[in-house]
C-alpha cells in the first residue's frame, strides 16, 4: 500500500435487520411466506426543495425515468407498503430492540425521536423516501484494545428487494420493505485493514446477544465510507460479506491513489476549466466503412458514435497499476448507470477492430494535440446527451482529484460507480407521525433488562454441556432464541438441542435441502415429540427433509408415527427374532455379541424406536 | 433584540431558553445536557402537545427532540441563512394551445420542500406548476388563480358559489377548460354542486386532487393534473367532471361524473368511484377514450350559483329515534333527504314525525344507504306506507348528491318547484337503466 501524504480512513455504518415480529410502520410480518398476488406499476418525481434545487442524488435517479414495477404478497405487505395507506405508529417491539443496542454501546437516547423522510427515488421506496429515525447519539464499541466512538443509532426501514433492473423498467419486491433496519454509524478512523472485519465481527456479535436481530443472507449490511483526502468520501454500499471487507477497503484506497496521481499530473500538464470547451462531435463517419464488428452493428441500428475530447488526459485514462483502479473504468461504470455497454477511449485504442487510421481522424476533429485524450460513447442516437454529459463532468472532476461518490462492491471485492453522495438536502419531516417521547421510565426498563454479554452467553452455554465450537456456532446462529427457549422448557441434553439446530441443519443446508421450509414452530413440535418419545432422536434429520423436500406436513408425520409406533411387546418380538437368528454369535460371544445384535436390530428400528431403548431391550434380553 | 414569538411553536421554558440566549429559528446552535451534547439548526416547533422540547436538525439532516429540563447549556454558533427560493422561468409554451385555467381551493396541486424546516409549502404560479410538472406545456397555455385557501373539510356551500362565479369568470374570459384543484375529502360535494349550478357549461370543468401529499416523489396529485389538463384542452367533453387516479397504479385516470361520484377509500389513490355507471372517460398515457356520455338535455348555459343550506342529511340506523326528525321540524329545516334501508325504508316509529314535516311543507326526499342501486318503495309495505305519508322517492340518486340538489333546489327555486326540481334529471344525477355487471 502506497500511503504518500495520504491518511487513509475508514468508517463503518452496520445495517442489521431486527427479528420484530412486525415491519416498522405497519403490523404485517416481513418473513412471513407467501405467494405473490398483487403486481402494481408506479412513477416517482422528483420533488423541489425551498431552494429551488432537488437533491443532488435524486435528480440524477430521475434522470433516467424510470417506471418502477412492484410485485408483493399479501401476507407480508399491506396497503402502507403500497403507500397506500399512511404509516402506522412506529412498533415499540423494535423501538425498544434500539434502545437495548444502544445501551449496550452506552449510545445516549435522544429524548424525543422524530421520524424523517430520505428522499430516495430509485424505486426501492414506494413513497420515494425512506423513513428513518435517530434514536440515540454518541457511545463507544470496544474491540480488544481499541475503542471506536459511535457517532448515531438510528431505526429505518428496510427498501425493497429488486428483482430485476432493465434501462426504463425496475421491478421490486415488497417483502422486505419496511422490515425494521437498526443502523450503527462509527466514527472514521484510521484503522489497519483487517481491524475492519474484527470491529464489524464484534459489532454483529454484540446486536446478537439481544437474541432479536435477524440472521441468514441480506440480514446485515455494512456500508463503508473511505477517505483518503481527509475531504471526499466515498461510500461503498452493501457489502454482505464481512471478509471482502479488508479488499474492498485497499481497493478503494488504491483507485483513489490512482486518482489522486491523475490530479497531479493534470496540474503538472496544466489542466483548467478552459480546456472543456470543445464540445462533443458526432463521429459516426469516420466509421462508415469500419471493420469494427462491435461499431458496425450499432450504426447499423440506427445507432451514433459521439467522441469526447479528453485535454491532456493522454495515458492517464487507462493507467492502472492495480487490477481495476483505471479512470477508463470508472467512466465505463458511470455509462452503465444509464444503461450503455462501456466507452472506448484513446489510451486503448487501435485496439476492438478500430484501427490507427480512425483515430487520427478523430484526433484531427477533436483538434487534439500530443497529450490529449478522447472517450467513444456508442449508443442510440437519441438521448446520448445525459451520458455525454455525464463524462464530460467526471472528467471536470479529475481537477478535484475524487469525486465523492456512493459506489456498490463487485464480487472481485472491487467497487462500481453507483451515483453521487446525496447532500443533505434530502430530509425532512414524516408529518404522518408524530414525535415519540423516550421517558425516563422508558430508559431504566431497558436498562434494567440488558442482555448478558458475548462472553457471559457464551459461557453460560458452556456450563450447560456445549463445547467452545458449538456454543459459538448456537450463538451465532439464527436459532439462538429458540434454543435457549428449548433447553428451558424441553427436558433434552442441550447438547443434542444445540447440534441438530446447527450442525445437522447445515449439513442438511448444504445437500441442497431448502430447510427455509421448516419453521421455529415445526422445530419445536419436533423436540416436544422426541422428549415425549414419538419421534426417535435419529429421525430429526429424516423429518426436515420429509418436510422441506417431500412438502409433507410436520403434524401428518406426527399422526402416522403415533399409528406405527411399536408397543415394548413388538420391540422385543423383533429382538427376540434377532437373536435367535444369530443365536450361534450369542453363543459364542455371550454379552460380547451386544454390538453386533444392536447393528442388526437398528437396520430394522431405526427411525421408529430410540436407539437408547433397543440397546437397554438387547442387554435386558441377553441377560436371560 | 428581536425576540421569539408564540408563533415559532415554543412556550414557556424553552421560550425563555431561547430568548435568553436571543435565538432565532434557523440558528445554528450548540446544547448541552446532563448526557449529551447536540448542535444543529433551531427549528419551529409545530402542533405537538409537550411543551417542554426544543428541536432542532443536525447536521446530518435528522431532528431531534431536546427536553429542556435536561437543558444544561444553549449556545447560538451562526445565525441561519433565510432559504432563497430562485422562481422557475415560465418555459415557452406555444401560443396555439388551448388556454387553460387552473384553480386553486386549498389542497395542494404542487408543492415544494424547506429542507431546512421541513415545512412544506405550495406552489402554485403558473411558472411554477410547469416546472414541477413539465408536460402541462405539452397540452395547454395555463393560468393560475388562488381563489381560497381552505381545508376540504371546512367548505362550505357559500365556498361552492365562489368557485362557480369564479368559474364564470373564467369561462368568459375566454378559457377553453377549467382544472380545479381541490381537497379530496369532500371534493365529491363540490362536483355535485358545480354540475347542477354550471349546468350546460360549454367548456370542461375538472376537479382533481391528491390523495397522496405532493410533496413526496409517488403523489398521485401530477398525473391527475396532467390527466385533468388534458380533458380540459380537448372539449370533447363540456360540463363538470372529476378527475382521479383509476386504480392503485400511475397509469390510467378514470373522469367521472360530478354527480355520480363519491370517496369510497380514506387514503387509496382509486378511492373515488363512479356509482352505478362506468366512468364517463379514461386518460391513459395521454389519450382520452370516452367510455359512456351522458344524456343531459342541452340547453343554454344560465347558471344558477346559489344554495341554501337549510337542508339535512339523515341516516336512518336501528335505534334511531325520531325526535332527531322532530327537532329538525323545530328548527325550520326546509327539507330533509332521507338516507333510508335497502330499497327506500325506515322503521314505521318514524312516520309520526316524518308526517308532521311533510304537512308542513318540509321537502322529505329517500335514498339509499346501499349507495349502489335503486330504490324502490312500492315493494314492502313499509315503503308504502312513506309513499302515503308524500316521501319522494329519489331513485338511484347518491344521497350526497341529493343532500347538494335539494341545497341548489332551494337556493334557487321556489317552494313549489323543488319537488320537480328534485325529480327530474338536470345533470345525470339519475340513470334510467341499471346496468349489468355491477
């Protein structure tokens, strides 16, 4: 890592999902199961500020027009998520979920919350806000030896899932929408890139202990803003994954670098705003007898080629001295956003089938000199301004070094343009409800009821039989409530308890057994039916899959057990039979035979009679 | 120094608070208290019931409510910057387009955000109209008029006859259509008002509103504008119409009838619904297809604006208790529209009293609480019995809009003409047939 003059900082904003049995603003249950029914179309405007702006962000969402599509089922939205309806009161279940964490990052409540309106028209919000509410200030998160300030907690609802995204069409799912969001935003710090996933490890570790944050993929967000200049940031949204954190953050400090190189030696070459004058030019001519297959086939699609003339950026657009750091590529992302393949610019060229001769002439138009620059944008010949514009203006930028900018993670553990960082000009007041007050009274009921920490959990399980791995694993797992539930109200080692909720889940999980089927109601019968010995401890996994993969149903499988159950009469008939089919063994080995009479009676019993019960049967058996 | 008014919202202790430190709403400002500390702009605090909270928003955009018996400290750090709005230019707009004239009532059209206070404040210019909804220059020349600036719910009928002089005004000065902006709540009132004191009207005449507030990015309030605008500019279709959105979604807007209209939801964008008639036209994506004209006998345009509101709606429930009747007697109501059972009932304690108003010469008119459907009194003998007694039955008339008719009746007709008045079809309040398929 190349530091130079530059600090690099990095600050953390977790988005953690709660497990309330509600959505934030409206009494439907977020992961309830359903079909969807309902499929609506929509259009979001922009909305004028005071002064007589829209927000930054907003705007250039609406640039592109788009319809929005929403598909939802009625089990899990209403007619609020459709915004259709005004927000219900916010849900104390949740509210009070915040203010536990808080405490727990001795986070200070703010005395009044009010709920604001974030403008966001990208469809994922079917108002075109999303609702979000601070709900305390200030705190601190210690990882070992380090203590990182907590700056806000705040309470928002989830967006909606997209399901698919096209040039003039987004289509989303209502599901997810409005499902309580508690979001953590520390301080930025100047931290060694693995201290990252340690700090968001612990941070996840520590909402966990609430029992009542969701777990499984999508649950948990992190945002990442990365400074470098002390003054732009850069927000990377939604990385899922704790461990591309540490690439993401050394990507980005490499792209920035590269940038931040690029300012200089614009400087050094003598770049200024004069050099931006000479517009764009349609160079579709040039290409008319191209033998650029790629070129051929969008002219030939009532297609245009524009060229961008790019002062003094010669070699500077494709410099790259980190796998995807290049400026062409940052450009090349920014076009995607309006739904172009990708640019071709000078320092890559002759190259795709386009040859030296098409690029002098463009040079020539561009009245380009030895250190210039030029961009191709291909595309339809009408509406290619915005994007032309848009390159025009990221290459502007580049006097300013980086551009503050929200951009997305890639799978590489690289980072995409998104769109520009909002201003804050993009709040204000969910007149629909009203302040919530957060009384004194409020404040000793959570803080008298916190949570036991990581540690104290941890080893509370450890007191209860569970080794150091599966108490880790039951604790990190989404079913830590309802064990803790089960060891205290069914009469089963929780060391049983604990490994078929995680390891035989998983393992069940990763044969392609869809065990999202099977729910904590189903999970729980299953226990109550093998304490009370309708079920057999080794058929726990035979039953998930009757359930997930056969589509049976739990209390059927329960009905036929209870009808096949064998009597004590018929387990000692079966044994019996064994034995005397083995009599010679018996003979022979006397008490020694047990385990080969057990091998042979489990071939025949297993699933129907606890196997506790068959050895006791054999033993009691080979006595006589 | 200029001090904190009641008006900013604060009373009492923060009041004091404020003043002492000579704050001003929009100041940037630093407090202390016994756990924290805050800094942000001072802003207004408005309709909530505690008295003892300053707001203000951080620099983060969020508000936050400080009680101020935690107050330690409050400092001012700059003074706030007064927001500049910087108006629109009127975009050019072809002069060979209808000339349309858009009024305001009091509901918001358009609307535009201080994200400093969060207040929400209409716009309504006509520069500013098409800068928030640019393809009204697409379809019209439009002018803009505020005409009254008042809830829905407080309208009175005194507030109809000002919008229909208004509207004639407008009509002679030349306009080729008329958009007004109104609150839904009771905008299915006014549309009845409007169409039989407008009866004849040689132009458009369009309500429209918002069931979604226009400050958020997924109002209804523009497509039902543009959809509205539309109608207006293209005169196939004269008298008085209500323009909202067809179904939950931004594409279709449905023109009903002003007298066969009604709010059916509270908050859906499709909560007004035709009854029993289809719609009379739908605008979708800009092209208007006529569905079902009404058959209104054309005459000359003479309106008749005045209404009296010495009339009364009443609801016949179980338990309902007569004197009600008689107290409206007492009170020289002029007529009563009964919104009676089924085809046309109520239970036979009430004829006493409803006789007694009737030999007075109490105007007593029955329709239906079904809403949808026809009434008709010769059926059971309890219908009968209110046929002897002189009720008028009032067919498949809506009873709002028979409540709006009797109001219209009185205010312009004499005593002997209102039960013809009240009878006959004037503007499509009745349907002859009852259709199928509803």
């Amino acid at each position: 890592m190349s530091d130079n003059n530059y600090e690099l900082k990095v600050g953390l904003e977790i988005h953690q999902q709660l497990a309330s049995s509600t959505k934030l603003f409206c009494r439907c249950n977020g992961f309830n199961e359903g079909d969807d029914e309902i499929y609506f179309n929509r259009i979001l405007r922009p909305t004028q500020s005071e002064l007589g702006k829209t927000d930054h962000a907003a705007l250039f969402e609406s640039r592109k027009a788009k319809k929005m599509k929403y598909i939802a089922n009625t089990n899990t939205s209403c007619l609020v998520e459709a915004d259709e309806e005004p927000p219900h009161e916010i849900s104390k279940e949740a509210l009070d979920i915040a203010l536990t964490i808080s405490y727990l990052l001795n986070s200070e409540p703010v005395d009044e919350i009010h709920v604001m309106r974030k403008l966001v028209i990208d469809g994922s919000n079917t108002t075109g806000f999303q609702r979000t509410v601070i709900i305390a200030t200030g705190g601190e998160l210690k990882v070992e030896n380090i203590s990182i300030p907590v700056l806000s907690i705040s309470l928002e609802e989830d967006a909606s899932r997209i399901i698919e995204k096209n040039q003039d069409e987004s289509t989303y799912s209502l599901d997810r929408l409005s499902v309580p969001l508690i979001e953590i935003t520390l301080a930025p710090m100047k931290f060694k890139k693995e201290e990252t996933e340690k700090i968001a490890l612990t941070l996840g570790r520590l909402m966990r202990t609430t029992g009542k944050v969701a777990r499984g993929i999508g649950t948990i967000r992190q945002d990442v803003n990365i400074s470098i200049d002390g003054r732009n940031i850069i927000e990377v949204k939604g990385v899922q994954q704790l461990d591309m954190l540490s690439n993401i953050i050394e990507f980005e400090n490499n792209r920035q670098q590269n940038l931040i190189e690029i300012k200089n030696e614009l400087f050094k070459r003598g770049l200024n705003l004069d050099n931006f004058k000479k517009k764009s030019v349609d160079v579709s001519n040039i290409f008319k007898n191209t033998e650029s297959k790629l070129i051929k086939k969008i002219l030939k699609n009532n297609g245009k080629i524009m060229a961008i003339k790019a002062s003094k950026f010669n070699r500077l657009i494709g410099q790259e001295k980190q796998e995807g750091t290049r400026l062409g590529r940052d450009i090349s992302s920014l076009v995607k956003f309006f739904g172009y393949g990708g640019i071709f610019h000078s320092d890559e060229l002759p190259n795709y089938g386009i040859i030296k001769d098409e690029c002098n002439e463009i040079n020539t138009i561009l009245e380009n000199q030895q250190n210039d620059a030029f961009i191709l944008l291909t595309g339809n010949k009408d509406n290619m301004d915005i994007a032309v514009k848009s390159i025009e203006n990221r290459l502007i930028q580049c006097l300013i070094g980086i551009p503050a900018e929200t951009r997305m993670p890639t799978e590489e553990g690289m980072t995409n343009f998104m769109r520009p960082r909002p201003g804050s000009a993009r709040m204000y007041p969910e007149t629909d409800i009203i302040p919530v007050r957060i009384t004194d009274k409020k404040r000793s009921e959570i803080k008298n009821s916190l949570p036991e920490s990581y540690e104290k959990q941890l080893d509370n399980y450890k007191q209860i039989g569970l080794n150091d791995k599966l108490s880790i694993q039951i604790f990190d797992s989404k079913y830590k409530t309802l064990f803790e539930k089960l060891v205290k109200e069914i009469e089963l080692p929780p060391n049983f308890i604990a490994a078929q909720l995680t390891e035989t889940l998983i393992n069940l999980s990763r044969n392609n057994i869809d065990i999202s089927k099977i729910n904590d109601k189903d999970l729980e019968m299953i226990f109550v039916e093998i304490q009370n010995g309708v079920i057999a401890k080794e058929s726990f996994e035979k039953i998930i899959q009757d359930i997930c993969n056969n589509e049976l149903r739990l209390d059927e499988i329960i009905i036929q057990m209870k009808e096949d159950k064998l009597s004590e009469h018929d387990i000692e008939r079966i044994i019996k039979e064994i034995i005397i089919l083995k009599k010679d063994i018996v003979a022979e080995r006397g008490q020694e035979s047990f385990s080969i009479l057990m091998g042979e009676a489990m071939k025949e019993l297993r699933g129907k009679v606890d196997g506790k019960i068959v050895s006791e049967k054999i033993r009691e058996l080979l006595k006589n | 120094m200029r001090e904190l008014s009641e008006l900013s919202g604060y009373k009492n202790k923060p009041l004091k608070m404020l003043n002492n430190a000579g704050i001003q709403i929009g100041d940037f400002i630093k407090i202390i208290t016994k756990t924290s500390e805050y800094s942000g702009n001072i802003l207004p605090r408005y309709e909530y019931s505690n008295e003892d909270f300053i707001v203000i928003k951080m620099s983060n955009g969020y508000n936050i409510g400080i009680d101020s018996n935690k107050i330690l400290s409050i400092n001012k750090i700059n003074s706030g910057e007064e927001p500049k709005f910087i108006p629109p230019s009127k975009p050019n707009v072809k002069e060979s387009l209808p000339k349309i004239s858009i009024l305001g009532t009091g509901g918001t059209i358009a609307s535009r955000i201080d994200y400093k206070t969060g207040a929400v404040n209409p716009a309504f210019s006509a520069e500013e109209l098409y800068s928030i909804i640019p393809e009204l220059s697409e379809y019209a020349n439009i002018n803009t008029e505020l005409i009254s600036n008042i809830a829905s719910e407080q309208m009175n009928p005194e507030d109809w006859k000002n919008i229909a002089e208004q509207v004639v005004k407008k009509i002679n000065d030349g306009n080729q259509g008329i958009v007004i902006g109104h609150g839904t709540d009771t905008m299915a009132y006014t549309s009845a008002a409007l169409s039989f004191a407008l009866v004849n009207s040689p132009i458009p005449i369009i309500l429209t509103g918002a069931q979604r507030s226009t400050d958020r990015p997924s109002s209804d309030a523009s497509l039902n504008m543009i959809s509205s605008v539309i109608v207006a500019s293209e005169r196939k279709l004269n008298g008085v119409y209500l323009a909202m959105h067809s179904s939950i979604e931004d594409n279709e807007v449905s023109i009903h009838s002003g007298t066969r209209v009604r709010k059916n939801h509270t908050s859906r964008r499709d909560a007004f619904q035709s009854i029993g008639i289809e719609p009379i036209a739908i605008v979708n994506q800009g092209n208007v297809s006529i569905n079902n004209q009404l058959s209104i006998k054309k005459n000359k345009f003479e309106p008749k604006i005045n209404f009296d509101d010495n009339v009364s709606l009443l609801k016949f429930h179980p338990g309902f208790n007569p004197k009600i009747i008689e107290g409206l007697i007492e009170s020289n109501v002029k007529g009563i529209i009964l919104e009676g059972t089924g085809l046309g009932h109520v239970n036979s304690k009430c004829n006493n009293s409803i006789k007694k108003a009737i030999d007075k010469g109490i105007f007593v008119g029955m329709t239906s609480q079904c809403l949808n459907g026809r009434i008709k009194m010769t059926v059971y003998s309890a219908g009968r019995d209110l046929l002897d007694l002189g009720v008028i039955p009032l067919e498949d008339m809506l009873p709002e809009t028979a409540l709006v008719k009797l109001m219209w009746a009185y205010g312009n007709y004499k005593n002997e003409e209102i039960q013809k008045i009240m009878t006959d079809d004037i503007a499509g309040e009745f349907t002859e047939r009852s259709i199928l398929g509803r």
